[in-house]
C-alpha cells in the first residue's frame, strides 16, 4: 500500500465517513492541532522517561501515556464527517475525571502562587509548558469548529481539563527537577 493517494493534491482531503473537505476545514485544522498536541506530548513523555533516574516521575508518564490514548480519540471524533455511518469511540467522562483527580492531586504538592509562572529552567518544564499552549490553541479550533458541526462536548471538556493538568505537571516537574519557579512580576 502506497502512503501517498494524491487525492489531496488539490487541497481537500476527507473526514471518517468519506466527506470530502477542503483542508482549511475547521474540523480538519481541529484534529490538526490535535495531532501536534499528541506529538509534542509524547515528546515530553519521551524527555520525563529520559530524565527518569528512579521510579518518581513514572506516575507523570503514565499519566501522559493515558492522555496519548484520550487524544488519539478526541482526533477521530473531531473527524468525523456529516452523516457518517461509522460508530466512532467517544470521549468518556471518566476521561476527564482522572484528569481532574490527578489535578488534585499534583496541586495539593505545590506551593500556592499568584502570579504567572514563566516557563522555563529546564527542557522538560518547557516542553509540558510548550503542550500546554498548543493544548489551548486545539481547544480553540475545536470550540471554532463545534460552533458550525456537531462536535463531542466531551471533547471539547476533555482539552480544558488536559491544558490545565498540563500547567500543574509543569509546575510539579520544576520541583521535580530542583529549578527555580520563575513568576511574571510586571514593571508597573
């Protein structure tokens, strides 16, 4: 099987279900963003097992290695085509619930700030930072496509929550990692 089709060639490309779509399609710029989101997290998922010197951040990966398969869902329900016949995995609310609990959980180990933290200090708080904001912008298409199709709120939920786990696992890897938190305090 060749990986090339040449049916795109001209700028369109087709939803589950054989809708065919212009690839400036909201929905298509949706499941875009979250394939990124799915790479860069995997990479970070990469560089915590990569600095990984005993077992106190296997947790985070297996965390991220949840949140990899979640995606992947969140992808294909945000592909789905107009009238598409195929019964595609939806977004379960436990999804979004483990997320939360892990939120809890991570947050109930940081020292409260009020401020912006300023990511930085080293690779692997940049990175969960860096997928954080890519998390956003997916949302974003997302919640731009769902207000023309019918898109999953589960899905749309699900990033929320992955974009506000991420800020924490950012926090909790500075800590992790013995860096110093850096916040924004504006020269006013």
């Amino acid at each position: 099987m060749k990986i090339y089709t040449k049916s795109g060639d001209k700028g369109s490309t087709s939803l589950v279900g054989g809708e065919r779509v212009g690839k400036d399609d909201l929905r298509v710029e949706a499941y875009g963003t979250v394939d990124e989101l799915t790479a860069a997290i995997a990479y970070l998922k990469d560089c915590i097992d990569g600095n990984a010197s005993d077992t106190e951040l296997l947790p985070y990966s297996e965390d991220l290695l949840r949140v990899l398969n979640t995606l992947m869902t969140v992808a294909a329900v945000l592909a789905e085509g107009e009238g598409s016949a195929y019964k595609l995995p939806s977004v379960k609310p436990a999804e979004v619930e483990f997320l939360e609990k892990r939120i809890d959980e991570i947050s109930a180990q940081l020292t409260p700030i009020d401020k912006f933290t300023i990511p930085g200090g080293h690779p692997c708080v940049s990175l969960a930072h860096l997928c954080r904001t890519i998390c956003r912008r997916a949302e974003r298409r997302a919640i731009a496509a769902s207000r023309q199709y019918n898109i999953s709120s589960e899905a749309l939920v699900y990033l929320n929550r992955l974009s506000d786990y991420l800020y924490v696992l950012g926090r909790k890897l500075t800590g992790e990692f013995h860096v110093k938190e850096n916040c924004w305090v504006p020269d006013i």
